[in-house]
C-alpha cells in the first residue's frame, strides 16, 4: 500500500502540474466571448455611424422595448441549458396583460388585476409543464401548440379592441428613471444578476446543466428531472405575465397582439448569447450581453435610418455569424 | 489485400500526440506484421485509445510518420482510414441510436452513388448474416437504441467485418461480453488472421491476450516500453512493464458479518425481458449475478432502481415494501447503481470531472443550495487520488478522459454518497488491473460496513472472487443459486448457457 501511495504521489503531482489549457484558451471558447466581441465591434461601427450614440441615456431609453422581451429570455436561457424550450411565452405576455386589463375593466382595483394576471402567468406555466414533464412530450411540439392556443385564448378574451385607460400611477413604467436609468432596464440588469448567480452557484443552476447535458445520466444520478423542469416551465410563465404587464405599463393599453412576434427575438437573444440550443451549455451573461448587443445595433441602424425590413436581416446574419464563429472555435478546441 | 513482400503492414515511426499541452503519446515507435494480433496494453490513460484513433484517423498525430505497407501515407479522417482499409472498433461504441441495427452496420462504408435507391431488403440480409456469424441473436430491424452495451459491441464488431478491412483495431472490444461470446470472438479473429488482416486487440486481461495475441506492446505513460512475443513475457513481467511494481493480490477476507435481509424481490416480472425473478440480498453480503450476454441481468438491475420497472412483483427495502417507479424513489431508500453504460447513463461529457463526480451528493457540496467550491474541490481531489483517476484537471470535461478514468469518476460518484445497497453492473469495464484490486478491496470494506452490494459482471473470476453467493439468470429467469463454497466457473457456465445449447460450447460459432 505504501509504494502504492507513493506512486499516486508522483503521478498525481505529474499530472496535475503538467500545464493545462492557457487560460486565454478557455476564455475563448466560453460561449459567450464571440458576443462580447461582436458587442465591442457594433458599438464602434455604429458611434461613428450617428454621433447620437455617444449618448448613453438615449441607448438606455431606446433599450426598453426589448428589454421586456430579454427579460424573458433570461428564464428561456434556463430552459434552453436544461435541454428544452418554450416558444410560448410572448402568447402568454399577450394572454396575461389581457386577463389583466379585463380584470380591471371589470373594476377590480390594479394590485388585484396584477395578481391575476402573474397567478394565471404561473398557470400557463404549469400547463406546459404539464406536457412535458408528466406527459413527457417534446417541449418544441408542446409550445407550438400553445403558443397558438394562448395567442387565441388572448384573442377570444379581449377581443380585436384594445383594453386602456388603466390609471395614471400604472402607465409609463419606462418614463420612470433612476439617475438616467428608465426602471425596465433596473430590472433587468436586478434579474440578470440574480439568475446568474442562481445558476452559476446553486445546486439546482448546476443540476440544470446535467440535465441539459446527459438527461438520462441526470435521471440515473438521481437528480429530479421533472421536478426542476416543471420549475423552469413555471418560472417562464410567471416571467411572462411580468413582462406582459410591463408591456401595458409602458403602452397605456393591451390588446390580443402584444408582443406578437417576440418568441423569435427572445431565442433570437439566448442564442446570440452563446447557449447552445440543444442545452447543456449557455450563461446568463451571454444573453445579458447579446441584449445589448440587440440593443445596440436596432438602435444604431434606426438611427442611422436603415429601414426596419433591412434590420431583420443584419439579425439574422449576425445569428449565423456568432454560431458558425462559436462552433469552429469549440470544435478548433477539441481537436 | 495482401501486401507484397515481408515488411510490416503498418510503421508508425515517433508518433507524438498532444492535447492542449499535455503530451499524452510520446514518440512512439510501433510495426504491426501482416497476418499477426498484436495486444496493446497498458494502465488506464497510458495511451492505448489515442494511439488507436491516431491509426484510425479520428486524431492526427502531433509529430511522427505512419506508412502502410512500405509507403508513408496521411491519415487525416476516419474517412481516409476507411479507404485505407483500417477499421476501428471503438471503446465506446458510437452509434445513431435511431437507425436500425442493419443501417448502423454500413454506415461509412463508400461506395453507391448518393441517389441510388437503398435496397432494405438487401440490407436486412446482410446484417443477419453477419450477426449469425457472430452467434448473437440480436434483431437487425430494431433500433440501436436500447440494445445493452454487449450487443452494441457486437454490432460494432460486425460492422468492422462488413468493411473487409486489412486492419482492425479492437479498442476494449471484450470489456462487456462474457466468456461465452468472448470466444466467439476469437474463432472470428483467429480467421481473419489466417486470411492474412492484421488485427489490434486492446485488453484489460491477461488471459485473452494470452489466448489469442502474437505479440503484446506495452505502454506506460504516453510512452512505448516494450513490444515483444507474447509468450516471451510472463504476466509479472507483464505488469511489471505496465505499471511499474509488482501487483498485490486480492484476498477475499470473508470477514464481513451477514446481517438481516437489506433488498427482497420477489416475482419481479417485465415481460419480453426477465419473468419471476426472486431473491435476497442482506447486509455485509455481495450477492454475484452471473449470466451470459442478453440473459436480463442488466433489465433487472434498471427494474430494482426504477430506471425501467417491472410489471409485476414486488420489491422490499429492510423488510418494508416500496413503490420504485423513477430512481430518485430508489435513491430515497437508499440504493444505488452503478449502470453497464457510462457514455449514455452515467458521464455528463462536456462538465468537468469535479461536476461529474459529485453529481450524486448534493447535499454535500451544497448544504443549504450554495454550492461551496472548496467543499467540492476537495471531494474531488480526494476521489481522484483514492482511485487514481489520471487526469490534468478537475475542470477538464470528464469526455476528455480515457475511458477506464471515466468509468472510475462514476464509480467515485457512487462510493461517495455511501448507499446502503449499491448494485454494480459491469463496475470494473475497462478498468485496469492495478486499480481493479483496489477497487475490490473497497467493495470488501463496504460490505463489511453492513452494506448489502448486488454485483453483475460478465468476467467469471471477479464474480468468484467478491461474491458470497452467486445467482445466475439464463434467458430472463434465475437458474442456479451457488452458494460460495461451490462456486466454480463451470457451475456457472453450466447455469448460463441455454439447455439447448450445453453440449457444444462452440454453438455460437458454428450456427
Ligand atoms: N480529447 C482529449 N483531450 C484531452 N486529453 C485527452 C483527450 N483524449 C485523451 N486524452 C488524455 O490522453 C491520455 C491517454 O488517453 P487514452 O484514451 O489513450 O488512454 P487509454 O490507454 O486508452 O486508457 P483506458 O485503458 O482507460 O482506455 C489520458 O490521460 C487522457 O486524459
Ligand atoms: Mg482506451
């Protein structure tokens, strides 16, 4: 046993001190350095596109229209990382502000209308959850469908006129500021932060990760599987119906088509942030980052009056860049 | 086919190898003859796989040249390889799960125009064939998926016998089968030999090297210490060279107290897969099951941990009857299990090592949720020394590990969280001999702190050497219950082999 000890010794420290991978290598292929660095490149390109963008307070107020929806795509970064998806939750923003403006139509006071409106979020929620979770079927299949039937169930609700004249003290939660900070953009840097470090230095952050990368290890390890996935399908309906009434708020009204459109931006988002769609890899700050990244390059081209159509385009290639560009380097790394 | 002249069918001459900075081959010299099987052996990490991949294109080496039959040739992917007649059989046995098992037998080979029409029928054939070759009743319309490791391997054997290659290389191609389809095996390789291929054969046992190998080659480290005839060296010698000491032999002590009754099935049933299946294990015991590939030992190892439960029966922890319907009910009773397949059930290959071992102790390194870092630094230092896991970080993905470390992180995760009954199945895959002996000895200690440990295993002598009692299945049902006093491999041998099949033991090979 002695020489046996002594052997690990020397191999150990061998081993050990046999240089691992440079540091720069690592950073390199963590997701989201292709985001920084295409962060860093549109915020040179577009201040000397439009000298307006030596402004920071005006990128701040420009930010909050996607804001909402990065919002979202925090808790979507979640799910993606645990292996699934939810492409559900810019119905369920729909669905929920309309259950709070009817709520309030029917004179209910506002703090009961929000309640309402973030219980019936949950619910949503939980419905695909159930899917998923209990009837174990393929999220993508599962949040198509609900996708639509939430959008409808928003339509049939409020029907094709929008529901407003909410009181005053609610409208405009983007005119609000701290410093030159609008209150939205509080919240979502308040949000990045604390789903960050829910997964960066929690248990069930790391769980979600093996459940992301090997399902069926995470099942064989013991890890509650469904349990934290149905948390995570709660978690994006509740974020919903938040970022649904920060909608109202800051239109002054709801109607069925809120957020219409925005399931695309928020995966939009994740991905840009470095996460792996197929799960197990991904970070917060990846999608803390390609927000602004968003951010910065909508507002650069509106400034710079590129017209909206042209926008979606520069988006879509600038998807296509950060994934070829991460794939390479992972794969450069593994070789 | 067959290379003119005497020279050697392969040279490899200063073959080198690094991953990001961490010299894993180091200049190493290796002729491999023409009609010969030549044994690569080696600790866990020494170096054997890469080496593998390196001939088999998957890796390109560093440095160093490689010719094949007298011209030096550029192996730059699998796809090169393949049309150089080199085939791999990997450790890991890679495969598209949902393709059948017949599709899964071409898949790389060249040839048919991409828009010629795929004749299934054709395939469908060809893939019996094979398999009836190899004496495995495995359905060639069913999916990969779902077929135990064995099989798997068996498929992947057939797929390098499909390919008509003059090399193949056979990375740990043995590690899961038993004895039965190991020698099948050989009567295959022993052919391929006499139609003059050259095979590589990679092995954690001795015997089969003795059996079948013309020469052995020897790595220690990344290193080549020697190439040789096979029986030129004696197993000490053999050791010696591989792990540079003598090894220590492992003694059942015996010592452990037999207690109450830990685990109780009884008529355990999952139709297709294993039927009224009953038995006891108590504490302090290790209870051995035996069988041959397929006989549903694996099927009534997922029922018990509720990965796949049974239909019916019943099972019992300390005497009280429990519901398992998902493992996390079976880890509440305490049991664990060590599952055959770790490239599926058991590593997260992308997180690191720390990550992978502790997967099954939150609690431990996260008392109230807040994962505390030194905590799991030290339980992974701790485990890596305990069972020599030989890696360069403990934030390395643990897919960068060699196989025999994989499986020991896994089995590292499962000794941590200290169950009351663990079932073992194919715990020591892959693992090398030096480690294995410790290894025992730790199952030794854990029954003997009262805990009750199931072990399935396909290699004969680690059944008799550990276990207090041996069942043994055949065909989905248990046949033969040998106390330890009466072990012997043919009792066992004579309770795994179907009825129909016991006079001729070459059956598989002849059908
Ligand atoms: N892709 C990779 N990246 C980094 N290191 C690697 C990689 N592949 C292998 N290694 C390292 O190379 C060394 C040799 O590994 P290899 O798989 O060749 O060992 P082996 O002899 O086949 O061992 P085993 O008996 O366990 O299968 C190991 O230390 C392993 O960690
Ligand atoms: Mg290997």
């Amino acid at each position: 046993m002695s020489a046996s000890e002594q052997r690990q010794g020397v191999n150990q420290a061998g081993r050990e001190s046999a240089a691992a991978k440079p540091r720069w290598k690592i950073l390199l292929v963590r997701p989201e350095s292709v985001t920084f660095v295409l962060l860093i490149l549109a915020t040179i390109v577009a201040s000397h596109l439009s000298p307006f963008f030596a402004d920071l307070g005006f990128i701040l107020e420009s930010s909050t229209y996607y804001i909402e929806f990065a919002i979202v795509a925090l808790v979507l970064t979640l799910v993606i990382i645990a292996g699934e998806i939810d492409l559900s939750p810019a119905a369920m923003m729909a669905l929920t502000a309309c259950i709070f403006g009817t709520v309030l139509k029917a004179g209910a006071p506002v703090p009961l209308a929000m309640a309402a409106s973030l219980v019936s979020g949950l619910a949503l929620g939980a419905f695909n959850g159930f899917f998923v979770t209990v009837l174990r079927l393929p999220s993508i299949i599962v949040t198509i469908g609900t996708l639509i039937l939430y959008r409808g169930l928003a339509q049939v609700l409020a029907g094709d006129k929008s529901i407003g004249s909410f009181p005053s003290w609610f409208v405009g939660i983007d005119y609000r500021m701290v410093g030159i900070v609008p209150v939205p953009v509080i919240i979502f840097v308040l949000a990045s932060i604390a789903l960050g470090l829910f997964l960066g230095i929690t248990i069930y952050g790391r769980q979600i990760y093996q459940i992301g990368t090997s399902e069926m290890a995470a099942i064989h390890a013991g890890i509650r599987v469904r349990r934290i996935k149905m948390g995570l399908f709660l978690a994006s309906g509740l974020v919903s119906s938040i970022a649904g009434l920060m909608t109202a708020s800051r239109l002054g009204s709801v109607r069925y088509d809120l957020a219409s459109g925005g399931e695309l931006t928020m995966v939009l988002i994740v991905m840009l942030g470095g996460t792996y769609i197929f799960g197990g890899r991904g970070s917060i700050l990846g999608t803390f980052l390609a927000t602004w990244l968003l951010v910065i390059i909508a507002t650069g081209m509106t400034v710079a009056n590129i017209a909206i159509n042209a926008q979606l385009t520069v988006m879509g290639l600038l998807l296509i860049v950060s994934i070829v560009a991460t794939n390479w380097i992972y794969a450069r790394s593994q070789r | 086919m067959s290379t003119p002249g005497t020279g050697p069918l392969v040279a490899a001459r200063g073959i080198s190898k690094s991953f990001g900075g961490v010299e894993v081959l180091r200049n190493v010299d290796l002729d491999l003859a023409v009609g010969e099987i030549h044994a690569l052996l080696g600790e866990n990490g020494a170096g054997k796989s890469t080496f593998a991949k390196i001939l088999a294109g998957v890796h390109r080496p560093t440095q160093g040249t490689i010719s094949l039959a007298g011209s030096p040739v550029e192996i730059g992917s699998p796809i090169d390889a393949q049309r150089l007649g080199i085939t791999l059989i990997h450790q890991e046995p890679l495969s598209f799960p949902d393709l059948s098992v017949a599709e899964n037998l071409v898949i790389g080979q060249a040839g048919g125009s991409p828009l010629k029409r795929v004749r299934w029928s054709e395939l469908a054939e060809n893939g019996k064939r094979l398999m009836s070759l190899l004496g495995v009743a495995i359905d060639v319309r069913q999916p990969m998926r779902g077929l135990s490791i064995a099989d798997q391997q068996m498929v992947e054997i057939a797929r390098a016998l499909a390919s008509d290659s003059r090399l193949i290389i056979m990375d740990e191609p043995t590690a899961a089968l038993t004895p039965k389809e190991v020698e099948t095996l050989f009567v295959i390789a022993r052919r391929l030999r006499a139609e003059g291929r050259t095979i590589v054969f990679i092995s954690h046992r001795l015997e089969e090297v003795r059996a079948i190998c013309d020469r052995v080659t020897i790595f220690r480290d990344g290193e080549k210490i020697e190439t040789a005839p096979t029986a030129s060296l004696s197993d000490a010698d053999i050791i010696r060279r591989m792990i540079g000491r003598p090894l220590g032999e492992f003694i059942h002590r015996g010592t452990s107290h037999v207690g109450a009754v830990a685990l109780s099935v009884s008529g355990l049933t999952l139709p297709g897969r294993f039927e009224n299946i009953s038995f006891d294990v108590r504490k302090g015991e290790i209870v051995g099951l035996g069988g041959l590939v397929g006989a549903g030992r694996t099927d009534v190892a997922r029922a018990i941990f509720g990965v796949a439960p049974a239909a019916s029966g019943s099972i019992a922890v300390n005497g009280k009857p429990v519901a398992i319907r998902e493992p996390t009910d079976a880890i509440a009773n305490g049991i664990a299990f060590v599952p055959e397949d770790r490239a599926i059930a058991g590593i997260f290959r992308t997180l690191s090592v720390e990550s992978n071992i502790t997967a099954a102790v939150p609690d431990r390194i996260a008392p109230h949720g807040l994962i505390r870092r030194a905590a799991e630094k030290a339980i992974g230092l701790e485990q890596v020394r305990k069972l020599r896991i030989r890696l360069a970080s403990l934030r390395q993905p643990i897919g960068e590990l060699s196989g025999g470390n994989q499986q020991k992180a896994i089995l590292a995760r499962w000794l941590l969280s200290e169950p009351e009954i663990l079932i073992l199945d194919e715990p020591t895959r892959g693992i090398d001999i030096g480690v294995k002996a410790e290894f025992y000895e730790m199952i030794g200690d854990l029954a003997a702190a009262g805990r009750a440990i199931l072990l399935i295993s396909s290699e004969l002598p680690e059944l008799l050497a550990l276990s207090n009692r041996i069942l043994v299945m055949c065909e989905g049902r248990l046949t033969a219950e040998i106390p330890r006093a009466e072990a012997t491999q043919e009792a066992i041998m004579q309770a795994a082999v179907p009825r129909s099949g016991v006079h001729s033991h070459s059956a598989g090979a002849a059908a």
